[in-house]
C-alpha cells in the first residue's frame, strides 16, 4: 500500500510538472527553470524508483500533447545525460542507415532541432554528449555504412569537401579517405559520384 501511494504520488507531481512545462512552453517562458524544479521534486522522494516515475509521468504528459520538439526539450530535462544523447543519436543513425527518403536537408534539420532545443532549456552538456554519441554510434559501424550514413547527411558536394579536408590533416589515414571514396562508387549513382569526386579532387 505504502508502495502505491508512493508511486501515485510521483506520478502526479509528473503530471504537474508537465502542466507546467506545456504552459510555459507555449507562452514562450523559461524553461530552464524545470533543471532544477524537476531536481527539487525529485529530492522530495525518498527512493530511486518514484523519482524515476516522476520523470517518466513528466515526460508521457509533455508526449501526450503530440509536439515532437517539445517532447524532446522534455527528454532533455528528464532523462539522465548519457540516456538522453544515446536515445536521441541512436534515432538519428538509424533514419540514417535505413530511410531511403532522408535528405540531407531533412538530416541536418534534425541535428539542428535537438541542439535548438538543448540550448532553450540550458544543458549544454547534453550537446557535448549527443555529439559524442553521434560520433561513437557511427565508428562503430563498417565502413560501408558509415558511408552511407555520410551520404544521407550531406551532399555529394559536401562530401567529397569533407573527404578532403579529412585527407588534409596532418597524419591523415589517406588510405581509409581512398577507401571511402571507392566505396561510394557503390552508393551513388554515378552523376552523385561524379559529383563528390569533383569536389574532393578540387579541395585537396
């Protein structure tokens, strides 16, 4: 019984501090001030598990309203650092490697909206480490779908600009740059490719 009360309790002080996100947000308030609202409440808690259904009630309210973007500043505020870069890097690879339809534009707009609104809410070391995620997330794949992921992040254009100034640095693996310019030829159709190799051969 103890346990239950307990349980609902968190839960409505989620649910509350939901209300109160949803509010502000859409009055254009402060939201860094949940940081340590979110803190305050869960300091109030005695056990592990009711601060953890307290935050979980916070972020399913904020999700309910059905806004992708304030749905993820609610992540931010809720969900430990390394829970929120892996959740949200993970997603991003895996549209990447996976949905034919993504466009570059579309790829570099989701980047923008997560550290948008990481800045709004006031936890810049959720950038730091969503970067570092994205960057250990894609080093961990084969070459061949690093590469893909590339591709469906940038231009061709961009590509082989990035192919180039990654040959540029001093100690640079040229061989690994080689390689992955090869292993385009097999993800590009050949206007793409043409493209990319034009731009890495006039930039390197």
């Amino acid at each position: 019984m103890v346990a239950l009360c307990g349980c609902s309790d968190a839960t409505r002080r989620g649910t509350r501090l939901g209300d109160n996100f949803i509010e502000q947000w859409r009055h254009n308030g402060d939201l860094q001030q949940f940081t340590s609202a979110i803190a305050a409440s869960g300091d109030s808690l005695s056990m592990d598990w009711q601060r953890a259904s307290m935050r979980k009630a916070f972020v399913e309210r904020v999700k309910g309203v059905g806004n992708d973007t304030m749905t993820i500043a609610a992540q931010a505020l809720a969900l430990d650092r390394d829970v929120f870069a892996e959740a949200m890097a993970s997603s991003l690879i895996e549209a990447l490697l996976h949905d034919d339809a993504i466009t570059p534009a579309q790829a570099g707009a989701r980047l923008s909206l997560v550290y948008g609104v990481i800045a709004r809410v006031g936890l810049p070391d959720r950038a730091e480490a969503y970067h570092a995620a994205l960057e250990r997330h894609t080093g961990e794949l084969s070459l061949a779908d690093q590469m893909r992921v590339y591709s469906r992040a940038a231009t061709p254009a961009e590509l082989g600009r990035q192919l180039a100034a990654e040959r540029a640095i001093p100690g640079a693996d040229t061989a690994l740059v080689t390689r992955r310019i090869e292993v385009l030829a097999s993800i590009y159709d050949k206007q793409q490719y043409d493209e990319c190799v034009a731009a890495y051969n006039s930039n390197k």
